[in-house]
C-alpha cells in the first residue's frame, strides 16, 4: 500500500485530538446534571455516535443511488465502507444508552419506540453485509447492494423521528417529545457545547476512518486484478 497522503496523516493527528478533547469536555467541562448525576455523561458520547451512524447509511443510500446512475463499483465501494463503519458506531450508540438507560429507567433495555427501530435499524444493515456475502458476480452484488441501501434508508428517518411522533418512555433532549419521557433534562450552555463539539469530533473521526477503508478497498483491488492475472 502506498504511503498516507500528508492530509490523512493530519487527520489521524486531528482526531485524536478532538476525542481527547472531548472526552475532557464531557467529563470536566460539562456540569453535573442534577437529578441523573455521572450517568448522563454517557449522553455526549451516546448522541455523537448515533449521529455519525445515521449519516453513514445516509450516505450508504446516496452511494446506491450513484451507482445507479453511474455504474461505476467505486461508488459501491463507498457503500460498503459507510455501512461497516456506521454499524460499529451505532452498536455503540446502543450500548452506551442501555449504560445510561439501567439506573433511569431500572433495565438495560425496553422495547419502546426508540430502541426498537434502533435495534431494526442495525439488522438491516447487518443484514447487508451478511446477504451481499452469497453474490460473486460484482455487478450484480453492486446493484442488490445499492437497491438494498435506498430501501434500507428509509428506516433511518423512521428511527430519528420516532420519540417524536409516538409515546415513549425515551427523552427528547431538544425539541418537544413525549410527557411519559424518563431522563429528559434542560441543557445548560456548557452542556449544548459539549454535545455539539462530540458530534463535530466523531464526524471528523468517521472521516477519517473512512478514508483508510476505501484506501483499504483500493489495495484489495488490486489484490483481485493480481489474482485474475495469475489465473489467467
């Protein structure tokens, strides 16, 4: 593989950076909550890596459309890249609010609106990976993948605006949710800061991330051309 390009050098240094920053920022900069107490500074980190895994299979769907359209594999490649890496960060996001729903709520899990479109949300994708494994043709996988990827998308909406339009247990922290809500609380300035600086730290992380695994899907291309030469 070739040597990282100076800018993804930069940006492996600048992540680590933004995550030390914000994990001081979530455990010092932020005040204590008054009711929920040390467990709700779960909550930076919970909201940061929901986000990032929601727009990764955003991105997923508008890499499906272009392949699409275009029919060229590198926008597959893009779509398998932001699957797999939203997948791991929203399993983290899943844990980290089972973490912060035990002492809230009493149990590490409920089937509320929320979590379960949650839960639904991470065997689609899951799912994808699992399903694209059984179709050799390229072509073919590339374009199941990416009508799988529209169809999947849709649930990323149905999972962001379901504490809105159903009951449910699970607080909305801006914005109007539910009255039976557990855990919501109002944020104050230093604590809307931090939130804000955790999504901004793990998107410029998802990028950064991103980068090495198409440099990753570059290499193993080429793998497959080696391999098909010698075959032949």
């Amino acid at each position: 593989m070739s040597p990282q390009p100076r800018a993804l050098v930069v940006l492996n240094v600048v992540s680590l950076l933004l995550l030390g920053a914000s994990y001081y920022a979530s455990l010092v900069y932020a005040p204590l909550e008054a009711v929920m107490g040390a467990v709700q500074r779960v909550f930076y980190f919970h909201v940061a890596t929901a986000w990032v895994g929601m727009i990764g299979f955003v991105l997923a769907a508008v890499a499906g459309i272009l392949y699409l359209w275009k029919k060229d594999l590198k926008w597959d490649e893009v779509s398998v890249a932001a699957v797999e890496i939203s997948l791991v960060f929203f399993f983290i996001a899943i844990v980290l609010g089972s973490i912060w729903a035990r002492p809230i709520w009493g149990t590490w899990w409920t089937w509320e609106p929320r979590l379960t479109t949650a839960a639904i949300l991470e065997m689609i994708y899951l799912a994808y990976l699992l399903l694209r494994q059984g179709i050799e043709d390229p072509e073919k996988r590339a374009r199941f993948g990416a009508v799988y990827t529209l169809l999947g998308g849709i649930s990323v909406p149905v999972t962001f605006i379901s504490i809105r339009i159903f009951r449910t247990i699970h607080p909305v922290v801006i914005g109007s949710g539910s009255a039976e809500a557990q855990g919501g609380f109002n944020m104050a300035p230093a604590m809307l800061q931090t939130m804000f600086f955790a999504i901004i730290a793990f998107s410029v992380i998802f990028v950064t991330i991103f980068w090495h695994r198409m440099r990753l899907a570059s290499l193993s291309n080429r793998v497959e051309q080696l391999k098909l030469k010698v075959l032949q």
